[in-house]
C-alpha cells in the first residue's frame, strides 16, 4: 500500500469574541470534513504559538494539521 501524505497550517487568534471563536471553530471544522471527504484522514497535529516580534506577547496559534491518503 502507498501513501499520500499532506501538511498544512491552519491558524486561529488568540483572543476571541463569542462570535469569532464560533466562525473560527466552524471554519475548522469545514476545513476538517472537506479534507475527510477528499479521503484524508489527519493523522497528528502540532501547535505552535506565535509572538509578536518586539512585545513577544502571544498573539495566536498556528496549528500543522498532517494528513494522509491512500494514493
């Protein structure tokens, strides 16, 4: 059997308002079924946070999403 393999990054914000924590996560969770229906079935993730350069307060999260696929 071979594979496929894909990464990508998906990044959220840090502070969120109710509205914008619901249009993220569901813009994740569009992103997650597109991907199933394709036939890639994510097999791990990593988070990375990201700071600003000179405050170097955290201003988010990127997330690397790796997928797989048969090919």
């Amino acid at each position: 059997m071979q594979w496929q393999y894909h990464v990508e990054e998906f990044s959220m914000a840090d502070r969120w308002s109710k509205k914008r924590a619901a249009d993220e996560l569901q813009r994740f969770n569009d992103r997650l079924n597109q991907m199933g229906s394709d036939g890639w079935e994510m097999i791990s993730y990593e988070t990375v946070s990201l700071y600003g350069a000179f405050s170097q307060n955290l201003k988010g999260t990127t997330y690397l999403l790796f997928w797989k696929r048969q090919a």
